[in-house]
C-alpha cells in the first residue's frame, strides 16, 4: 500500500479539525465569534498548505567535482592512454583543432552545449571500449546515450570537416618522389 506523504497527513488532520470545528458551531448555536476566528484561521492554515509544494525548505545538494577535469589534469598519463586510447598530448591538439568548429556552439536560448574535451573523451570512450552502452556515460558523467550518439556525432562532423585540410593527394612531382 503506497504511503501517505507528511504533507497529505498535515492537510488530513487539519481537515479533520476544521469539519470538528464546524459541527461544534452547528452544535452551539450562540454563533460566537471565538469560534468563527478558529474556523477562519483553520481555512486559512489549510488553503496556506494546500497551496505550498514543499512544507520544509529545500536544502540543495552539491553537485560533484567534475570527472572531465579529473581526466584532464590528475589522472595518470598511463590511465589517461588506457581509457582513451590517445595521450594526452594529442588529445589536446585534437581538441584544439575542432574547439571552433561549429558543431560545439551553444544555440542561443538552448542549454549550453557540453565542452569540445568531454565531446572527444565521449566519442574515444565510445570508438575504444566494448562496454556496451551506458558505460561511457556513466564514466563521464552524462545522460543516458549522450557519448554513443550526440557527442560522437558533433566530433565525427567536425574531425570530417578538416579533413580537406589534413589528407591531401601529393603532386605529380611529389608522386614521383616516391
């Protein structure tokens, strides 16, 4: 049987009270007005609860530190390799080669895209491991299929973007060089 919420009980027993008091002013028919207030201030105490979501403040609870910046700065260069796939190095010269492609901006009014590192740590998760899914979004710290699909995708369009800029045919002189 599901539980009532401390809420719903409050609300009860003021309900309860209040019908008491009412058949008390049934009951006594001097109509004073003692009994009256107490019945105006139950309606008033009710409808205040009834209106309000929580009946305690809300204490928020602090987000944890950022893995992405674990992963960045204090992992162990030979972890960093061995979870995705690349050294640090290069990793950051790739990040530094697609950082302005347009796949990572913002549109205005959405919520703010994800940074071009955890994009590229997601798709090298993804591309290196045989986790299955869900694994590389529980290693970054994201949703659901956020790496297999949106991140991927996003490094995916900007790594194919640069790639007229990166791999070239050599000239006829250069083919003959080789």
């Amino acid at each position: 049987m599901p539980t009532s919420s401390r809420k719903r009980k409050i609300l009860s027993t003021v309900r309860k009270l209040w019908k008491s008091v009412l058949g008390e002013q049934k009951d006594d028919d001097s109509g004073g007005s003692s009994a009256q207030e107490e019945q105006e201030d139950l309606a008033a105490v009710y409808f205040v609860l009834k209106a309000k979501r929580y009946l305690t403040s809300r204490h928020r609870v602090p987000r944890p530190p950022s893995r992405v910046k674990f992963y960045l700065s204090d992992m162990p260069e030979s972890e960093f390799k061995l979870q995705f796939r690349l050294s640090r190095r290069y990793f950051t010269a790739v990040c530094e080669l697609i950082a302005d492609n347009a796949e990572f901006r913002s549109t205005p009014g959405k919520q703010t895209r994800m940074s071009v590192e955890l994009h590229l740590m997601g798709l090298l998760r993804t591309l290196g491991s045989t986790d299955g899914e869900g694994h590389s979004a529980d290693f970054l710290s994201v949703g659901g299929h956020t790496p297999e699909h949106l991140l991927a995708k996003r490094v995916v369009r900007a790594l194919n973007s640069l790639r007229s800029k990166v791999i070239m045919w050599p000239e006829a002189d250069e083919r003959r060089d080789f």
